[in-house]
C-alpha cells in the first residue's frame, strides 16, 4: 500500500500580514520589509505568526504588562514614544546614506575633472580648500554657509581616494566603450608607436564606429612594449 508524501505549508505563500493589534498588545510593528518587530529591543521575528510575537513578547519583555498594563494611558504613551524613536531613527539613517551617497558622487566628479585636465591626484584636497574659501567669501547666510562647509569637509578627497575614484572611473568608461563596441557593426583602427620621456615604447590606439546615433573616436588603450617594435609584434 503506498502512501502519498503530505506536502509542507510555505508560510511565505500565505500572504501572512503583520496585525496591527500586535502593537498594542505586544509591542510590535511591521517594519520596511512586512516583518514584525520589537518596539523594545528591535527584533525582527521571521514569520508572521501571532504565536511567534507572543512568544518573543512573553520570554522577552517579561516586565512590560506590569509596568505597562493592557489598555491603560501609560502603555499608549510608552508604545507611542517608542514608535516615533524608531521612525526618527529610520529618518536619520536615511538622510546620512544621503549624504554620504552625495558626498561620493562629488568625490567622483572631481577625480574626473583632475583626470581629464592631466593634475595629479594630490591636487584633490587643494580643490576642497579653493571650494570651501569661494563658499565663504560667496555665502552669506552664516545657517546656509555651515552647512555647506560641513557638506564640503564630509567629500572624501585625499590622493588615495582620488586614486581609487580614477580607477573606478576608468573601469566605468572601459565597460561603456566594450559594450558599444560590441554593438558595432564595423570599427577601424588607428595604431601608432612612440616613445615616451624614459624611452619606453607606447602603443597608442584610437578606435572610431558608429552606435546607432553617431559616430565616436576615443583613445582604446595605451600599452607599454618591452624589446622590439616590429610590426608583427604591433599586429
């Protein structure tokens, strides 16, 4: 006699929601990802099961009915408070991912205008200083000028950091221009060799093709060549 398999529930299909009594009565809320959490010490329970809350609630906060009773104005005033420090708390990590979101983009803008102008990396902390004066010379809210000095001093900008944004920078360009090239239906070349100041030689290569829209020419790469230069060796 064969016996069919029972097929196990999946509690993630059930479409199981956080109950908004749960707040009240266990000092729990439904946070960013639809999950209950503790109020108090900000647990996140895995299921959406009243027993699992409970559970927490009961073995947990074990002292909260007495001084907190079911129903009474201290409990409201306490889940209340408890609440809003953890929306303000949500509202504060937010805005610091902001900003610190911006302050790298701006990191990354100026790296690419040192990169293509040819200044070194150690110039990136001068730009701070030239844009922190020019803001203190130009703003003249004292409110508005502090907090654009202290936006300005949060910009990662020391040589390493530059260093860092320029190879970020190059990754990203190198990765475009793949792409498009791989999209083309004919490219040409244009290769020639030179040496530089230390009497290496370099092979500069300029690629031109159309995307689609219009045609582009940009440097493919600059490569150093040790011994001979023939040119099967450039081939």
């Amino acid at each position: 006699m064969s016996h069919s398999k029972e097929k196990r529930r999946k509690v993630d299909s059930e479409n199981r929601k956080c109950n908004d009594e749960w707040t009240d009565k266990y000092a729990h809320i439904q946070n960013a990802e639809g999950k209950p959490m503790c109020l108090v010490c900000l647990v996140i329970c895995s299921v959406n099961k009243e027993y699992n809350v409970r559970r927490h609630f009961k073995t947990t906060l074990t002292n909260f009915d007495n001084e907190y009773p079911p129903g009474s104005e201290a409990r409201q005033t306490k889940i209340k408070t408890l609440t809003q420090n953890y929306q303000r708390s949500c509202v504060v990590f937010t805005r610091t991912c902001t900003l610190q979101q911006k302050a790298t983009t701006a990191s990354l803008r100026i790296a690419w205008i040192l990169t293509k102008n040819k200044r070194p990396f150690t110039d990136s902390e001068t730009a701070k200083e030239c844009i922190q004066a020019a803001v203190e010379e130009v703003v003249t809210d004292e409110k508005v000028k502090e907090q654009v000095i202290s936006s300005i001093k949060s910009i990662p900008l020391s040589d390493t950091t530059a260093a860092r944004r320029g190879d970020v920078l190059w990754m990203d360009v190198f990765d475009t221009h793949y792409y498009q090239l791989r999209k083309a239906d004919f490219i040409s070349l244009a290769v020639d060799e030179s040496k530089d100041n230390s009497d290496v030689a370099q092979l500069c290569m300029f690629v031109r093709f159309f995307d689609g829209h219009c045609f582009k020419e940009d440097i493919l790469g600059l490569i150093p060549l040790e011994g001979n230069t023939t040119g099967e060796i450039l081939f």
